[in-house]
C-alpha cells in the first residue's frame, strides 16, 4: 500500500489540478484530490468485479467496492491512475479503461472528484494482497439491489455506492 508520504495531485473544488501535496496532508486535512476508479465488466456486461477491502486501508477500510482505483499521483492523469490502479489491485492489463463520468465525493473528511471507468474483462483476476482480501462477480442487479439497500448485510463503500449509482442511473 502507497505510503503516507507518496505526493498526489491537489485538486480545487472545481476539479482542476492545483499542485501537488503528500497523502498523508490530502487526509489530515480534507483536501481536495482525485481518483481514478474503474468498473470491472464481465464480457458480456451482465456481472461485475466487487472486492473486500483490507483492514489496513487508511480510507474506508473493511467495506465491498465495485471500482478498482486509487488516489492520482503527482503528474499523473486520471486515465493514466485507472490504467495503473487495475494493473495494482486486480492484474488487468492489457485492456484500455473507457471513460465515464466524473463523481464528486465530499464527505467533509474526504473529498475527491471520482474519475469513474469502465472495462469488460473475462480473464483471469490476481489480487493485491495489501489491498484487497477476497472478491467475486457478482450480477448487475445483485449489485443494485446491494447499493439501493440502506442497511446492507455487507458493507458497501461510500464512494463507490454513489458512483456505481451513478452509474446505473446513466447506464443500467
């Protein structure tokens, strides 16, 4: 797992580039940044990728997530942060994540512009073990029904249920 002092992109309110800080000043201060997130798809877009979240993560930890991605590092672009995310916590490579929408996170102690990203993948998955403790596919409506339940069995993660919300509202 990146470490506190890994320098990320500093965002504005408005979703800008603005400079560049340490990680461990984007939490202890709630500053604006930005993710890049990526929807995993099976081939024929029926099912979708979700995985539980290691204890140790220093945002949301031990919660389900739909979206492979992380925090936009310093002079990286968030296409380039989705391509680099998936290839860290899942092993996809080899396939271009497609551009979706941007969701604007803001929790008051976490707020972050959600570059969200879609692939359809049906190879094999390897997990980042530091990140991630197990994950499984699951189908589009399982899905939905999880995030549209107010007080689900399993924890979803917050981001991600409004972004994959988001999502179904635009796409599902």
């Amino acid at each position: 797992m990146p470490g506190s002092d890994e320098l990320v992109a500093l965002y504005d309110q408005a979703g800008s580039v603005v400079g560049t800080t340490t990680r461990s000043r984007v939490r202890a201060e709630a500053l604006w940044h930005a993710a890049g997130v990526v929807l995993v798809r099976s081939g024929d877009g029926r099912a979708v990728y979700v995985h539980l979240r290691t204890a140790v993560k220093d945002v949301f930890p031990s919660t389900w997530d739909c979206w492979a991605g992380g925090v936009v590092a310093a002079g990286e672009s968030p296409a380039g942060c989705a391509r680099r995310e998936l290839a860290e916590e899942l092993g996809v490579h080899g396939v271009e994540p497609v551009p979706l929408f941007t969701k604007v996170y803001d929790d008051g102690r976490n707020r972050c512009h959600n570059f969200a990203f879609e692939v359809r993948w049906d190879g094999p998955i390897r997990h980042q073990a530091e990140e991630i403790v197990e994950g499984r596919w699951i189908p589009l409506e399982d899905l939905r029904a999880w995030v549209d339940d107010p007080a689900p069995e399993l924890p979803f993660i917050p981001d991600g249920r409004e972004g994959v919300q988001e999502w179904f509202r635009r796409y599902g």
